[in-house]
C-alpha cells in the first residue's frame, strides 16, 4: 500500500509505564528508500519506540507503516516489517537449516527462497549444518537477517544490532547493511553508538523519551559544531612557519610522521576550516605544505555534545 513518499509515520507518539514516560510527543516520518539512524543513550526510548512500530506496545498517537495504521491494522502492518532485535530468540538445538524451514513454512516462503536468503548473508552449507546454539554472535545476527529478508518486506528495523556481538561480527555486519543500503532498502536502524552514521540519510535523536534533534547527518555536526581534524604534513624544515599559520584557527599537535618529519594535526570548527584552508594554500604558503588530508567528525562519536546542548531534562 502506498502512501506518498512516507514508509512510516509516527505522529505525536506517547507511552507511559505508570507515571513514568517513556516516549513524549515523537514525531518522525522515515521516506521509502532512505535509511534512517534512530540515535540516542540506554533509556532514551529507542526500544519502547520500535517495540511500538511492532504493534508489541499499547500507546497514544499514530504510527502506520506502508499506510497501514499499526493500531487498527497491526498484521498488514508487520507483515511490511524485516525485524532484527538485539537478542534474537530461536530453538537453540535445532540445526540453521532446521530452524530457516520452520521459519519459512511459518511465512510461507519456499525453500529455495529461503536458501537463498543464507547465501546472500553468507551462511553456506557448512554452517547450515550447524546447531543456533553453536554459532557466534556475528553469524547469529547474520541468520537473523535472513530471517527477517525471508519474504522480502519492504521496510527494516534493527534495534541496537551491535550490542550482543564481538568486534569481527561487528565488522562483518556493517559490511552487509551497507550493501543492503546500496541496494536501495528502506531502514531504521536504533542504536547508541554505531559505525552507521556514514550511511544514514537522516539522524533522529531521542533524549528522555524525546525528539531533540531530526536532520542530515552534516546538519546535526553543524549544530554543535563539532571539531573536525586536518593532517597537514609541511616540506621538510618548514615545521615552524606551517605552525605559526594554523595555530590560531585551532589546536596543533605535532607527531612524528610515518615516513619521517612532522606531522601536523589540527582539531578546528567547521566554520574555520575553509579559511584555515585558505591560509594554507594563499601565494607563497602553498610552497611549505607538502600534503593536506581530513578527517570529518561522526554523529556517534559526537552526539553526546549534541545532547548537552538541546536534550534537557523536560517533564510529561
């Protein structure tokens, strides 16, 4: 069901756990396409607010996915859903293949289609043999992608898929969403830290149950002005004089450089960038500089200093 340019839409959104909220007046859209990072701290809200999404969750306001109100129309609603949660519960003793054609028939999707799910995760033969008990974090999080790509839905919703596996598994992940997220999938994916940021189209960040900030991944580092690094690596001898011309637009550090001299590393706000740029490459400067690389700020690894800014403490 098509609904304009809109996957899902959450509007005005509200869940109490008795006096408690968890959620206070959400409101975002995520666009067909798009991938979109649900971000914010442990207890912002991001697992009520997709729990939610599920139809798992009684709450206040209005969330449809692909036009279907979650509400009133809840299965026509998750059937547009690919869920991966943090823990994914499966029968333990039963081996992948076992398991993947209990799924299947469950969502009536036939075998081959199912096999084909595996191989696109990567899990091939000798891992289908496998028992769930006996897989890794990282293939277990694997399998449960393909569980939720088994009848090709239309929208995907990770919540907090980096929490329960190791730093392989991790890397082994972000490498399949981001070739899911070249082919066009529409995802929302809630977390609190990730290496997601560089795919995302928009960051929506909760705070205390609330939308504090919704916008482009550039958009939100513009708001809180977020540092970003140079390396300039000067000609040989020319050290000081590049020093004394990038000091005033930000901190310097100097290091030993992997093929000998120094290396030059400056933290400066975005809005000096350009002319500390400027400053370096103007007639006769350009002569001392050797090289010039960046090295731009991320959401995750800055969005605390965004929190301090807007996402105070705010009552029902």
């Amino acid at each position: 069901m098509v609904t304009g340019g809109q996957m899902l839409e959450v509007a005005n959104v509200w869940k109490s756990y008795g006096r408690s909220y968890a959620l206070r007046d959400v409101s975002f859209n995520v666009s067909r396409g798009s991938k979109v990072l649900l971000l914010g701290p442990n207890g912002a809200g991001k697992s009520t607010m997709i729990k939610s999404i599920l139809g798992l969750y009684r709450f206040k306001g209005t969330i449809t996915v692909d036009g279907f109100d979650v509400s009133r129309e809840g299965s026509k609603a998750l059937e547009r859903i690919g869920y991966v949660p943090q823990y994914s519960a499966f029968y333990e003793k039963l081996s992948v293949e076992d398991e993947t054609r209990l799924i299947a028939t469950i969502k009536g999707v036939s075998p081959a289609a199912a096999k084909e799910k595996l191989e696109m995760v990567g899990l091939g033969e000798r891992v289908r043999r496998k028992s769930i008990h006996a897989l890794s974090g990282g293939m277990r999080q694997r399998f449960a992608i393909a569980m939720a790509l088994l009848n090709d839905p239309p929208f995907l919703v990770f919540d907090e898929p980096l929490a329960s596996i190791d730093l392989r598994g991790q890397v082994g992940f972000l490498e399949f969403v981001r070739r899911l997220a070249a082919g066009g999938a529409t995802m929302l994916i809630a977390t609190h830290l990730t290496g997601l940021g560089d795919i995302a189209d928009r960051v929506i960040v909760l705070n205390r149950g609330r939308v504090v900030v919704v916008g482009t991944p550039g958009e939100l580092m513009a708001k809180i002005n977020a540092d970003e690094t140079l390396y300039i690596k000067p000609k040989d001898g020319a050290e000081g004089q590049v020093t004394k011309l990038v000091e005033g637009e930000g901190s310097v550090k100097a290091l030993d450089g992997s093929g000998g001299g120094k290396l030059l590393v400056v933290s400066v706000a975005p809005g000096s960038k350009l002319r500390l740029l400027k400053i370096l490459f103007e007639d006769g400067n350009a002569d001392l500089v050797e090289d010039v690389s960046m090295d731009p700020s991320k959401i995750e690894s800055s969005y605390n200093k965004l929190l301090e800014k807007t996402g105070k403490s705010e009552g029902p």
